[in-house]
C-alpha cells in the first residue's frame, strides 16, 4: 500500500459527471494533487454491460497505479455498482478504493430513518438494485422508491443544462408516479449536480436533494486522515486524461477549476 501522503488521488469516470466529485474534493482537501480519468470515448457507463464495465475500469486503473495514485475514487454510480468489488481485489494493496455508493448509503441510513427516499440513476445503478440492497441491510425502515431517467446523463455530457432543454425532460421525469411522496431525492449519477439547481427548483424546497459529491469528499477525508495520507502539498498542480477529446469536457473542466486546463489524451487500447 502506498504511504506517501503526497501522492495523488485518481478519480475516474464516464465523462465529465465525476468532476462534480473531483471539484468536492479539491474544495474540501485544497493540498490533494488529483489525477482524473475521463473515459470519454465509453461514455455513458449507464448503458454498458457489467463486464465492459468492469474491462474499462481495470485498464483505467492500470493507469492511475503506474502514475503512483494512493487512492482510487470511482466517481461513477455505474462503475461502483459494477467494479467495485473486482477493482479493489485487483488493486490489491497497491492503493485504497473508494466508491461513491458506500458513502451516500450510510449518509442516507443515519439522518432518514423510517423516510421515503427516491432515486434517480442510469438503468445500470437502478437494474443493479444496489442502493436497496445496502440501505436494507441498515434496518431503518427507509423505503427507496427508484427512477431509471437515462437521458439525463447524455444531456448533460452534450452540454444541455439550465435550459429548456433540460427543464423539461427532468419534469417528465420528476413527475413520474415512481418519485410520489417522497422526503429525500438520491442523485444516483455524478453527472446530476449540474442539474441540482433545476431538480431544487422542481421541488421548491419540499424535499430535500442529497448530492454525493460533498458525502463522497467527506469520507475520502476520513480515510485519509485515518491512514495518516492527508497531503500538504503546497499548489499541488493537476492532471485530467481523456481517452477521447469531447468539447463539452473542456469546457466543463473550465466551469469547475475556473481556468482553461490542458487535457492529454490516453487511449485505453492502442
């Protein structure tokens, strides 16, 4: 296992969903040097078979090891439903791995006891049936009512957020039958905080919308603290790898870090 608290966190995902994760981060832990993976040219994982997921996953891990990565945050519903357990046993003790389900289950099993939660995600979070599994586990009496609102994603990668575009398709989906009577809303998806604002406004503050990123960050810092790896790097300096260049992607970095990054390109089969 690493133990050099300077080494930096991989964070991976489909496409530009995971900066919302990698953004909390840095937020939270200002010292950490981040490596981010988008894996662009597989983009949307929603849609993918377990297996393809999981192959993608392998390989961007593969990467993010050989760049000395001390932990690696799947900052991906679909990947963490679908690799989590594999890649931590490929990972083996060469690094810590952090999902962004694990953390969000527990957050929503101690504040919503005895609640109607919902859940919006791709079809590969909701199919898996992961988020129900392990909220049941926790015996609260938390009842999940989930969505599949697959567009979402798709939307959001091509650019089409805080628009009409977007207001509409999430009030079809918001309003289905699935999302009643609920106290609490999941984003199951990385990609959905760049809608919150929307989905917030949809509501009108009558429930409450749990985002992952800012739950994801917090146990990130947990686990660091608890394995003595918090960095003090000073202006630690950043890397975003893609393995296809997609426009929205850079622009997106732009709106997060608050200035032009440069992305390099890693294919992930020559």
């Amino acid at each position: 296992m690493i133990n050099n608290p300077s080494a930096p966190i991989g964070i991976f995902d489909s496409g530009i969903g995971g900066l919302t994760v990698a953004h909390a981060i840095t937020q939270l832990l200002p010292n950490e040097r981040i490596i981010y993976f988008g894996d662009t040219a597989h983009l949307p994982y929603g849609d993918k078979s377990e297996a393809a997921i999981q192959a993608y996953s392998i390989k961007i891990a593969d990467v993010l090891l050989k760049r000395g990565c001390k932990v690696i945050v799947i900052a991906c519903n679909s990947a963490s439903s679908a690799a989590y357990e594999l890649l931590k046993e490929y990972v083996n003790k060469q690094a810590h791995v952090v999902n962004v389900i694990d953390p969000m289950v527990e957050f929503v099993s101690s504040h919503f006891q005895d609640k109607n939660i919902g859940l919006i995600g791709t079809k590969r979070t909701v199919q898996s049936g992961i988020y129900s599994k392990k909220i049941q586990e926790y015996q609260k009496g938390i009842l999940l009512k989930p969505l599949a609102t697959p567009l979402l994603a798709p939307m959001i990668e091509e650019g089409y957020f805080n628009n009409k575009i977007s207001h509409d398709l999430i009030e079809e989906y918001l309003s289905n039958d699935s999302l009643k009577e609920i106290n609490a809303l999941i984003l199951a998806c990385t990609h959905y905080p760049l809608i919150k604002t929307e989905i917030k406004d949809f509501y009108n503050g009558s429930v409450e919308i749990l985002d992952s990123s800012e739950v994801v960050a917090l146990a990130l810092k947990k686990l660091l603290k608890k394995n003595q790896l918090l960095a003090n790097n000073v202006l630690p300096t950043h890397s975003f790898l893609v393995s296809d260049f997609t426009e929205s992607f850079e622009v997106s970095t732009q709106i997060f870090f608050g200035s032009m990054v440069r992305l390099q390109m890693h294919t992930l089969w020559s």
